[in-house]
C-alpha cells in the first residue's frame, strides 16, 4: 500500500471516530432489551445500564431503561430517565416516540400525542409510532384520522399484532363487541406476547359474564408478566365477580404490593370490608383513595356511610354534605345527611335500614308484646256480604252473629 492511500486511510478513520461523539461510542457498549420474562437477564441490564449512567451519563442509556422500565410496568421511573435523556439530546425522534409511550401508559393522551407527533417530524417513520398515533386518536374520538393511521401501520408491516389490537380496541369503543374480540385474537395469534391484548380480552369477558374465558386470558398473561399491577387487579375484578372475596382482596393486596398508588385497588378493597361491616378498614381504604383521587366519583358518599356506621355522627355530616354540594342528586347521601343529624341530635342507634320513624314504630311493637296486658284485642266483625271467587259474580249473604 502506498502512502498516500495509507494517508488517506488514517484520514478516513479519524474522520470517522471524529464523527462519533461520546455518547455514540458509549452506547455501543450498552447491552440489548431482555425478555421481560427473563428475571436475571432484566436485572443485569439493568444493573449495566445503572453504571454506564453512573459513569458518564450518555443520553442514549437512559433512554434504554426508560425503555426497560416501561416494558416492566414502571412507567414513573421510565418517564424520569426518558425525560433526561431528552434533555441531554433534544433532537432524537425516538425519544420523543418512547416519551409517548410512556405518557399513553400514565393516561396523558393529549401530551402523548404531541410527543408521537414531534417524533414524526423529526424522521420516525415506522408501524409502531404509527399505531400508537391512532391509539391516541381513537381515545380522543377522533376515529376517522385514527382509522389512517392505523392502516398506514397495517400496510407498512401487515402482521403487527399491535395494529390488529388498536383496530380492536376502536372497534370495543365503538360498540362492535363481536369485531373486537376478533381482532384481538388475530392479534394474540402475530404478537403472542402483548401484554394489553390479554387484559383488554379478560375484561371483555368479564364484562360479558364469561369468568372462565376472562380468567384463562388473564392467567395467560400472568404468567408472562408475573409482576404487572394491572393484571393483579384485574384477576380481582374476576374473583370479585365470582364472589370469592378473600382471593379478590389477596389479588387487590398484591396489586399495592406492585404499585402502591393503584387507587382503585383500595376502593375495591373498601368495598369488600364494607360487605363484612368492617367499617373501619373500608373508612382507611376509602380515604386512601379521597387522597391518590380527590375526584374519585361519590368517594365522600362511601366515607359518610362508613363514619355513620361507626357512630361518629359529625364526621358523617361533613362527608355527606360535601358529598351534596358536589352531586345534589345523590340520593343515598342525601338520606345519610338526614339520619346523621337526626341521630346526633336525637340519639337513634345506628340502623342502615330502617328510617328513625320506623326504629320507633319497631320499639313500640316490641313494647307492646312484651307487655300483655296492655294488649287490645279488636272484637272481630263479620262481614255482610262475601264475594266468591267465581265469575259469575255470585253473593252469598252472611247473617250477623248475635
């Protein structure tokens, strides 16, 4: 080799190496995506990933274990490295793409959208951003552009079972049951392994009271995805159904174990003690929720109830009429405001079913027969005319008795 082609070799390759920043040299030292199911592969990832930040804190390691994090079902913690690593490099369009994902999990899908649009202009051009726009069409109602989107998927990659999903989930909201569940086993059958087809087929089934099928797809899932908080609580809902309340409460404990902040767990929780009049963990669980979802609908109704069980009759007053502002229609505390007070001023004990009216009638009964001799025997008048049953309209007269 002569010298100039030498020269122009060491030229080529420093030009090269120039080219390559550090966080290009460093990602290539960052390992692939595990299984999710592969517990000591995840966890080796992840423990590389952790030192490569540690260590000089590339963008594109954080956007990996935002990525890892998310395909966990640890979507806070995805959004905290996806949102680093954006700031580090503000142009990759795959980030933008990974930060809708995350934000269409935490139920942002107006933000999702923005930043799966971003990722389109800044080159994305692939089936899964284009599925995941039409999802976030679709939950906006806007199922004509939803519809677009998701065919441009569908004819970029033909077997994407997340496209067949996506195209369920619209048909679902839309009515069409039966074309729903269609589209989702067509996309169980390309993408085996899609966590959100399993929980949206246990939850049709559910809903349409087949338990068994609705149990089977999300046992399915479980096994798969053993530590996913949403499946736990969704194998409640199915023991719930069933009225197997102690495996439904274990099944909602589990799901806190997993997300601590799954309000909807301690409200089927409150719901279940409330069913044992165990009024005081249906209070804790009820607040839990009031707290994690201020909004949560009626929340003040079922706090009222279960202050007025446990007799402490101002505390229900406050829930109730909190509750009356906010809905006046709510039937249920407006009769819970009406027995707290009464009972606060009056001293009636605590009955969830009777009126304090007919508490009093009820006493008087009591009172009546444990006391003969205060009973009044009404003398018994025969009746003068009797009809008979017959259609001819036939009467008998009765003579009185004298």
């Amino acid at each position: 080799m002569s010298k100039s082609m030498r020269r122009c070799l060491v030229l080529l390759l420093s030009g090269l190496c120039l080219a390559c920043g550090p966080d290009d040299r460093q990602s290539a030292r960052i390992p692939a995506y595990p299984r999710p199911d592969d517990s000591s592969r995840v966890t080796g990832t992840l423990n590389a990933l952790t030192r490569i930040i540690n260590t000089s804190s590339p963008a594109s390691a954080y956007a990996k274990r935002a990525a890892l994090f998310l395909t966990l079902g640890q979507p806070a913690k995805s959004l905290d490295d996806i949102n680093e690593a954006i700031n580090r490099n503000a142009n990759a369009g795959s980030y933008y793409l990974t930060r809708a994902q995350v934000l269409r999990e935490l139920r942002q899908p107006a933000n999702a959208l923005a930043d799966a649009q971003r990722a389109e202009i800044l080159g994305i051009n692939s089936p899964e951003l284009y599925t995941l726009q039409g999802d976030l069409l679709q939950q906006q109602q806007q199922y004509d552009k939803a519809r677009l989107y998701i065919a441009k998927a569908l004819q970029m990659a033909p077997y994407d079972g997340e496209a067949y999903f996506f195209t369920g989930l619209m048909a679902a909201r839309q009515g069409d049951t039966a074309r729903a569940i269609e589209l989702y086993q067509r996309s169980l059958q390309l993408k085996p392994r899609y966590l959100e087809t399993y929980n949206q087929l246990a939850t049709v089934y559910r809903v349409l009271g087949n338990l068994d099928a609705a149990m089977a797809y999300n046992g399915q899932a479980i096994r798969y995805f053993p530590n996913n908080a949403r499946l736990q609580y969704g194998r409640g809902l199915i023991y719930h159904a069933t009225n197997r309340l102690d495996s439904a409460m274990f099944c909602y404990q589990r799901t806190l174990v997993l997300q601590p902040g799954y309000y909807q767990a301690h409200f089927q929780m409150g719901l279940i003690s409330q069913k044992y009049r165990n009024y005081y963990t249906a209070l804790t669980n009820y607040q839990k929720v009031q707290q994690l979802r201020p909004q949560f609908p009626r929340i003040d109704t079922y706090i009222g109830y279960c202050y007025e069980q446990l007799r402490q009759y101002d505390q229900a007053i406050t829930a109730y009429t909190k509750a009356t502002q906010q809905n006046p229609g709510d039937r249920q505390a407006s009769a819970g405001l009406w027995r707290s007070t009464r009972r606060q001023y009056v001293g009636y004990p605590a009955n969830p079913v009777l009126l304090p009216e007919e508490s009093l009638q009820e006493a008087a009964i009591k009172r009546a027969r444990s006391d003969t001799s205060r009973i009044m025997i009404q003398p018994i008048e025969p009746r003068t005319q009797v009809l008979s049953g017959h259609s001819d309209s036939l009467q008998r007269t009765v003579k009185p008795i004298n």
